[in-house]
C-alpha cells in the first residue's frame, strides 16, 4: 500500500513523464493471467522493455508480431518486454482486461500483457500514444530511463523498416553504450481516458 | 470466341464503368496523396490567411468525433481568409479502401490531403516540436503566429483561436 500510495504521489509530483536519465518507478499491474506482475519480481535481467500498447489501435496492432519478435531476440539477452495496456475501457471497449486475454492469446504473446487499470502507470512514464516504448537499463540496482519513443521508422511494412530505433538501443546498451538516438518519434492513437471525453 | 462470351464482356464492361462513373460522381474532392516535404508548404503559408490543419484518420475516434466541428468551422468561414485542412493519416494502402469512401460517405467539403509518409519521427517535429504524435493533433497559425493543440476540440475553441487571427 506504502508503495502505491509513493507511486501516486510521483506520479503527481513529475505530471510530465520521464526523460532519458530518470530513475523510473516500479509499478504492480495485473497481467492476462491472473497474475500480479512488478519489475522487482524478475532476477537476473539487465533491464525493460516498457511498451504501452493496446488491442484496438491500427498502430499497435502493425507492430504486434514485431513487439513479439523482439521479446524473443531480447528476453534472453537479459531485456524482456513488458506490454502495457493505458485505455480505459470505458472509452474504448476493445481495450478491457477480457479483450486483453483474447488479444494475447490470438496472437501468442510471449511476454506479460498487464492492464493498467487505474491508469495511473501511463501518466508516470509520460506515455501519450499507443505503441509508446520506454527503454529501462538498470544500473546499480535501478532502473533508468535510456530510450523513449518509437520501435522503428515503418509502421506499415516490417521489411522497408531503415532505422531500427528499438534494437539499435537495446543493442547499445549491451554493448555498454548509450542509445543515440534517445527520443524519437511515432504516429499513434492517443491513450483514452475519461479527461479526454468532450 | 462465342458470340455469348463476346456479349457477357460487354454487359461485364458497362457494369464496370456505371460502378466507376457512380464512384467518380460521388466523390466531390480528390485527395492527393503526398510525402512530408510535398505537404511541408502548407505548414508555412505567409499570407493573411488562417490555416486550420488537422491531423487526424478514419480509425481514430477521437478524430471522427471532432471532424463535424471543423466542418462547421469551415462552412462558416467560406469565402473568408480561413482554411481548413484534414491531413489523414491512415495507412498509404488504405487510400482507396477506406478514406475515399469515408470522404465520400461524410460529404465532407474541407480540403483532405492524405499524408502518405511513414517515415514519422523525421517529419513530427517540424509540424511542431510539441506534438508527441498522437492523433488527433491540430495546429492554427498566421504568417508567424501559430498554436498547436494535441487534443479533441471544438468549434467554439477553434472559433476562439481563429477570430482574433482574422
């Protein structure tokens, strides 16, 4: 409880959302399984893939067999993903914890789908669109913000992809180096909550 | 051939043209197709008009819903130094499946340019350094003034912004 309260009160405090070099926050969100998933759970990793991502958005669904092939290259390199669902599914119903479970288990997810039902998490991280990724390096046994942004430069075809922002950065950090470069950009679908109902 | 062939090709013709001729009529506007730096221009007019561009696209229902606001905006400022312009941003292979018909079905009568370039993370922040890339997006400016907004929004907000402008 101690810890969700503290969650809630940085997420007020920075309402802006990370920047590369921020420590960032763990959170406990529900995955399609049932299960409680936090970041302190997992041993032995180098750190996380972060992605903010959901069932209705053309966006995310482009990059859903993407998202799954790199937790495949990455997980065992020490970067799993982790998938998260921001939307309120009052806004968009295709976006519920149930549709969730059908969504993953279509398409195979490899890695946690969790719902960020109190959507509290999204604004945390500063995510603003679905897919948004949040590349975390751990270091000295935190978690720090290395990479925001978009997986590739071509949401449309997978094969005329010419700049790989995602793996470019996870390989950097392997390699001990920093992402270059950092931010970058994407079209996506806005993440729906009640605020943003006109 | 048989003359029965030869009579179905042309039945199967005319078929194809009426469908094309039906589409054709339909459609009041054509929508070109472009990439960032053919689209650029328009992000930068220096004249004492009121650009209006709102990026939006077919999926995205935040976008849909606020369409009829700069509809209205349009027709009330016809004729007058205001110009609306709906940049969609659905996928290039979907032009003809679904924005043309959207187009079409919604009668809608601003300018739509569909902007083709997927390649985002270069041309983003020159539309404004603002905007994450979240749809629906707009952007209101005047020769040198100029306010982007990454939200739904409405006539009266629009009117607002674009009044003193004028």
């Amino acid at each position: 409880m101690i810890f969700i309260f503290l969650m809630m009160m940085t997420g007020f405090t920075f309402a802006g959302g990370y920047e590369l070099g921020d420590k960032a926050d763990d959170f406990l969100l529900k995955n399609v399984d049932g299960t409680m998933i936090s970041m302190s759970k997992y041993q032995d990793v180098k750190g996380f893939i972060v992605i903010f991502t959901c069932n209705h958005c053309p966006y995310s669904k482009a990059y859903e067999d993407r998202i799954i092939a790199l937790d495949k290259k990455y997980k065992s390199e020490g970067f799993p993903v982790l998938a998260i669902n921001p939307n309120d599914p009052e806004m968009v119903p295709e976006d519920s914890f149930e549709n969730m479970k059908i969504n993953a288990k279509e398409k195979g997810f490899t890695f946690p789908y969790l719902f960020d039902a109190d959507q509290k998490v999204y604004p945390l991280y500063g995510a603003t669109r679905t897919p948004h990724v949040f590349l975390l390096n751990k270091e000295e046994g935190d978690l720090i913000v290395r990479y925001i942004g978009a997986i590739d430069n071509n949401h449309t075809d997978a094969s005329k992809v010419t700049e790989s922002y995602l793996e470019d950065a996870v390989d950097a950090l392997l390699e001990g180096g920093t992402p270059d470069p950092g931010y970058t950009k994407a079209i996506g679908c806005s993440i729906k909550n009640k605020a943003s109902k006109k | 051939m048989t003359l029965k062939k030869i009579i179905t090709f042309f039945l199967l013709l005319g078929a194809v043209m009426t469908v094309s001729v039906d589409a054709f009529s339909q459609r009041e506007q054509t929508i070109p197709r472009m990439d960032f730096e053919t689209f650029e221009p328009w992000l930068n007019q220096d004249n004492d008009t009121v650009y209006v561009i709102n990026f939006w696209a077919t999926w995205c229902k935040p976008c849909i819903k606020e369409l009829p606001e700069f509809e209205k905006l349009n027709a009330t400022y016809e004729n007058k130094n205001v110009r609306v312009i709906l940049v969609s941003l659905d996928f290039p292979n979907k032009h003809e499946e679904r924005l043309l018909p959207f187009v079409a079905d919604r009668n809608l009568k601003s300018r739509v340019f569909h902007l083709t370039d997927v390649d985002a993370n270069k041309w983003i922040d020159k539309v404004s350094p603002e905007w994450s890339g979240a749809l629906p997006a707009t952007i209101i400016y005047k020769g040198d003034t100029r306010e982007f907004h990454e939200a739904s929004m409405t006539y009266e907000q629009l009117k607002s912004i674009v009044e003193p402008k004028r």
